[in-house]
C-alpha cells in the first residue's frame, strides 16, 4: 500500500493528505530519467578514462608482443643478411683466388627474383599499413636467391677443386728415386752439351741420378704408362702420359715393375735402376717433357723438398756436370 504523505494546511489547521497531479507526476519521472542520464554517463566516462576492457587490454598486450617479436624477426634477419655476406667474400675473394678462378659477377649476385602476386595480395589486404610486411618478404625472397647462387657457387668451387686435385696429383713433382740428401744428380739438363762421343752440340734433355742396380724408380705424378720399351739409345724405358700436356721418360732400367697401358699413381715403384742402352754406369736417366718438348726437370722437385734443399737443387743444376748417358 503506498505511503499516505501529509502537509499542515494553514486554512483549515489540520493536517492533509497530499494529493499527487498528473502533471506533477510526470515532471517527477523526468526529473529522475535525466538524473539517471547524467549519472550514467558519468559513470561510463569515468570507467572509460580509468579503466580499460579486458578484451582490449588482452588484445593490447598481444599486439605489444607481436611487435617485440616482429623486432626480433628483422633483427634475426638482418644476421643471416651478414652471414651470406660473409660466405659471399669468402667465396669471391679466398676460395676462388687460391682455385684461381673467376668471382660471380656482381650482376648475377644483385640479379632481382621478379615479381610476385602475394606482394599485390598483401597490398590489397586488410592491414591498413602492409609496407613493413612486403619489405620483410621482399627481404626473405632475396635471402632465399643469395643462398641459392651460394650453394651453386659451392657445388662449381667443389668440381673446379677436384679438377685442380687431378692436376696437381698428375702433374710431375718427386724426384724419381730416394734423393733427400741431393747427393745422386750425376748429369743436369743440358740443350748445349758437347758431346764427348759424337763431338758436336748434343742436349742433355733429362737429369741423371747415379744410383746402384736395383734402386727403385718411383712415377713422378698420376699418370698411365704409354711405353714400357726397350731402345739402343735408352735401353729398357718407360713412357708415362700424366695428362695436361706433361710427360716423363725413365731410361736405362735393370727390369720394369709395370706394363704398357697400366695406370700409375705418384711415387709407385715403376722399375729399377740398370746400366742398359747407352749408359757409362748404373744410373736413371729422368726426362720430363711439356707438349713433347723436353724441360727441366729440376723444376718438378716441389713435392719432396723445403725451401733449402729446392734451394741447393738449383744451385747444383747451375753446376757444369757429366751426364751418365752417351
Ligand atoms: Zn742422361
């Protein structure tokens, strides 16, 4: 039951009911629905500039830890950026200067990776900023093609270095028999020699190492044996081709360790020291030729000697000596 409410009527000096109008009603009712109103969005601005929804303060914290991550991704980037780089000048500049061999050319290394859709799809995207998302693929793609043109490159590097190995291990670089001491070279190469028998200029085109009968005679590079003869001149002889222009003969042999046609590697024993053909005692007679044209073989001494003892060859090969051969 509602609560009768009185007021004192002067009038009348008694106490009465007051009796609520219509019109009063209503301005009661708005009275409170705009008090409401203003209480309301006091509230509201108070909690908006106070506090933050959770929903938005999650979605803040995320989008804090996206863009920490996204620091990290481009500075993890821009490393491996540094680290082909890296591999770049050390391809460019160490591996293919000892290989002696050409670099990349700067146009093949900048070549571009042409274009791509997914740049125009991230473009037409929903994110309203998509640069930093396209330079970062962009950067990705070239990455990707650098590490490419690097492995290439490595696999070429890999086949030019076991071509330079063939080279090197076929190329003639031992003295044909154990002479670490230097003590055997009888006779030098010589392409102005007089010859003591025929009594006109005569070369010497090989090296003579006096040596007993039945020392062993070691091939000097990689190479397949063309000849294994038997001649007036250089008695029983071997013939080996090593490839890449380079030859060598060994002469006045006791008896042949091979046979014709026989692949040798360097420093098999390929025969004996002998006294056969025109020879004045038990020696080797060891030519090295370079497109058939008889040279040096001095020169071809690398693989068994220090810088002092090659030193001592040339001085000896320097020295007028009495080939063995005649
Ligand atoms: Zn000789």
């Amino acid at each position: 039951m509602a609560k009768v409410r009185y007021y004192y009527n002067t009038a009348t000096c008694k106490y009465e009911p007051i009796r609520a109008t219509k019109t009063g009603m209503f301005w009661n009712f708005m009275g409170f629905t705009a008090i409401s109103f203003v209480l309301a969005i006091g509230i509201i601005y108070f909690y908006r500039t106070n506090f933050t929804p959770i929903k938005e303060s999650v979605l803040r914290a995320e989008n804090e830890q996206l863009k920490l991550d996204w620091t990290i991704l481009n500075e993890e980037l821009q490393t491996a950026y540094s680290h082909i780089e890296e591999l770049e000048f050390k391809d460019d500049h160490i591996y293919r200067v000892i290989l002696d061999t050409e670099p990349i050319p700067s146009t093949i290394r900048a070549a571009g990776t042409g274009g791509h859709d997914r740049y125009e799809s991230l473009s037409n995207g929903k994110l309203s900023d998509p640069r930093r998302i396209i330079s970062a693929y962009r950067e990705v793609d070239d990455l990707k093609k650098k590490l490419y043109i690097q492995s290439k490159s490595y696999d070429e590097i890999s086949t030019i270095l076991e071509e330079k190995e063939r080279i090197w291990s076929s190329r003639p670089a031992i003295q044909p028999i154990n002479n670490k001491e230097l003590k055997r070279i009888a006779g030098g190469f010589n392409p102005k020699r007089f010859h003591p028998i025929l009594k006109k200029i005569h070369p010497h085109e090989g090296i003579d190492f006096s040596a007993d009968i039945g020392t062993p005679i070691y091939a000097t590079g990689d190479g397949v044996v063309t000849k294994a003869y038997r001649s007036t001149t250089y008695g029983n002889a071997i013939f080996i081709d090593h490839g890449y222009g380079y030859q060598t003969r060994y002469a006045h042999l006791n008896e042949f360790n091979i046979r014709n046609g026989e692949p040798v590697k360097r420093g098999q024993v390929i025969g004996y020291v002998g006294n056969t053909g025109r020879s004045q005692g038990p020696h080797l007679h060891y030519e090295v030729l370079f497109k058939y044209k008889a040279i040096d073989p001095i020169n071809f001494f690398q693989r068994d000697l220090d810088n002092e003892e090659y030193e001592k060859v040339i001085e000896l090969s320097k020295k007028e000596t009495t080939p063995l051969d005649y």
